[in-house]
C-alpha cells in the first residue's frame, strides 16, 4: 500500500515532442504528489507538485494530470528539449502538512530527449 | 531561496574509518531534514528522519550504530559512517522540509576502498 508505481522505465522523445510518465498508487491517504528532476550526480530538484482537491496544475512547459478515482498521476513536458533529459521521479506523501512527510518515490523514469 | 547544501561532495575512505556528511539548510530553518541513499540507476531509499533536539528515527533495515544521525541545530544535521566498509559505498543525500516541500541537497558521493 506505500508502493508508488512508475512507468516507463526510460524514454527516448524527440526534440519539440510531448513526453509523458506515469504513475500509480494504493493509498488513498496520500496528499501530496510532487514531481522531481535528477541530473547524474546531483540531488532531486523539485519540478512541480500536485494536490488531491486539483486535477490538473500547470508550469510552464510542465504539467500534471491527477486522476483521483484511478489513483493515477502523471507528468506531461510539452516541447521537450534535450535540455530536459534527465532521471524524473514521482512520490507521494501523506500529512504533508505536518512535521514528517516522508515521501515514497517511484523508480524512476530516465527521459532522453534526441535533437 | 530554500537552498540545501552538503558537504563534502565527494569523499574516498579507507575501510574501517568514519566519514561525516553535513547537510545544511541555507537560507531557512529546518526541525525535520532527512537523509537517503541512492545507488546507482536507483531510486532514492529514505534511511532516516532527523528531527532537531532529538534521535532519529531510523528506517527499518537502516543500523542506527553505523549511521550516526545529529541535528543539532535547526540548519545542520550530520551523518557519521562509522567503520565504513567497501558495500557502504554510495550517493548519500539529504533533504530538508521547508512550507510543505522537500528540499534536497546536491548529494555527497561515498567512495570505501
């Protein structure tokens, strides 16, 4: 039930194409669900974050899709660069708001944008 | 803003010593930072919570005498390797909770010879 699943595994996108990575989770608990961008060797940055009560949050050229009865989420890169190539994890959390938070992440989506 | 930095970097041991990683919040104040590892091609495993003023909570697994946790103070918590040992190798991350958003650190990468 703490399990958050990711799909795809990698992804080659063409430059100016949409990429898309999804992800799925068991527990209805989970409140917040953000999205991080990891280069090689350095820590996540966070990209974009999502709550229940919103079913779509857009930023720039990045946007998230949550569908709540599905227990699904994913994150869209429109116009992708080869700039955005790079590892993209999901996670969610539960009580966010409150003192721990603890995240649970996905596996992990390794993007690889051609030129 | 909301900026977490570690050090060292990057750090090569030999086995059987200890090495300390701090992780620093730079700009805001922090009770709650949290420390992960990662290897490689994998995602991020949460080892522990460090919470200012007291002990960490270890995640199951995690040996609390080999992985020392200290948050003394609101902006640093510190992570001991202690007897470090070839298989300890690895990028060790930390994080900071900071108006409901994790903030991650660039990562110290581990190196036991």
């Amino acid at each position: 039930q703490q399990q958050v699943k990711q799909s795809p595994q990698s992804l080659i996108v063409q430059k100016g194409g949409i990429s898309i990575i999804n992800c799925a989770y068991e527990n209805t608990a989970f409140d917040y669900f953000p999205w991080y961008q990891q280069f090689p060797g350095k820590g996540p940055a966070l990209l974009i974050a999502i709550r229940p009560d919103v079913s779509e949050k857009k930023e720039g050229r990045f946007t998230i899709s949550f569908n709540k009865s599905a227990k699904q989420f994913s994150l869209h890169i429109m116009d992708s660069q080869p700039g955005d190539s790079a590892t993209y994890f999901c996670a969610a959390a539960m009580n966010y708001g409150g003192s721990q938070g603890n995240l649970i992440f996905g596996k992990g989506t390794k993007l690889s944008v051609k030129p | 803003g909301a900026v977490v930095s570690q050090h060292p970097s990057r750090v090569i041991c030999k086995s059987g010593t200890s090495v300390k990683i701090e992780c620093r919040s730079l700009d805001f104040q922090a009770t709650t930072m949290f420390w992960y590892r990662q290897f490689p091609k994998q995602s991020l495993m949460l080892m522990a919570t460090s919470n200012e003023g007291s002990k960490a909570t270890y995640e199951q697994g995690v040996e609390k005498d080999k992985f020392l946790i200290n948050h003394a103070s609101l902006t640093l918590s510190t992570l001991t390797v202690t007897s470090a040992h070839p298989e300890d190798s690895s990028f060790y991350i930390c994080s900071a909770h900071f108006r409901g958003t994790q903030y991650f650190g660039p990562g110290t990468r581990l190196t036991v010879l």
